[in-house]
C-alpha cells in the first residue's frame, strides 16, 4: 500500500513543473482510512510547498491518517512556513517520505522535527524511481 500511494504523490509532482522552480516538483497524498483524502504538490515560489497544499484541502483530524510525500518536508522557513514542523501541527499517524532532502539546511532535520513530535517516520519507500524523477532538480554540492 505505501508503494501505491508514493507512487501517486510521483505522478502527481508532475504537476509542479515548471511553475515551482527554483524548488523542486514534490507531490504529496494524504491517505486515512485506505482513502486519499487531499493531494497537493509545489506552488509557485512563495506560495504552498507540496506538503501545504494538501494540509489546505483536508480540516479533519490526521490522527489515523497518513501523510505521503515524495521529499523530505523542508525543516526551515524560507519563503513559507516549514512543512516539517506544519506535519508536525497536525498529528499524523505516519509520514512516510520517498528521499531526503541534499539542501544543506535540511538533510535529515525535517525527518528529526517530526520524529521530535512523536511522529512516526518511514523513507525509502519507491526511492529508486524518485531519485530518478526528482535528484536534478534539488540542491546540487
Ligand atoms: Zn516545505
């Protein structure tokens, strides 16, 4: 079932593009119950990351409800709020991030501020094919 749903927020992440650049297209699904309940993925600079986007399109409760996205939720505030620490917010039951993040100013601290919360963090999940998709578009050494 994880494999499914991150292989949704994938297809959807198609969508950013090109209008989130400079960030990178990232998808996510927000799955309580078996059922995808919101889906979002990057707005244009200064407007929702992934993660956001879908928190904007479901008010319910996320306490048995799961979190998918491509990338790991960026830990900073930059243009907009942290999505690592707007997750944390609303209490999911799981996050389950596809790779993490090589921008110097997250590179695991997103997965620590949920991890923090009590969030329960899974990645790997479909890394191959998000790697393939998504690793020219994040920060390069
Ligand atoms: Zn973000």
């Amino acid at each position: 079932m994880d494999k499914k749903f991150m292989a949704r927020a994938l297809l959807i992440s198609q969508k950013a593009l090109p209008d989130c650049q400079p960030n990178p297209p990232v998808g996510c699904v927000i799955v309580c119950d078996g059922e995808i309940v919101a889906e979002g993925y990057t707005r244009k600079p200064g407007e929702y990351h992934a993660e956001a986007d879908a928190l904007s399109r479901f008010a319910g409760d996320l306490s048995e409800c799961d979190v998918y996205v491509t990338l790991e939720p960026c830990s900073f505030t930059g243009r907009t709020p942290s999505c690592a620490k707007a997750l944390a917010s609303r209490r999911p039951r799981r996050v389950i991030v596809s790779i993490l993040d090589s921008d110097p100013r997250n590179q695991g601290a997103g997965i620590q501020i949920l991890q923090c919360a009590g969030i329960a963090v899974e990645t790997g999940i479909l890394a191959d094919d998000v790697n393939i998709w998504l690793s020219s578009y994040l920060y390069q050494c």
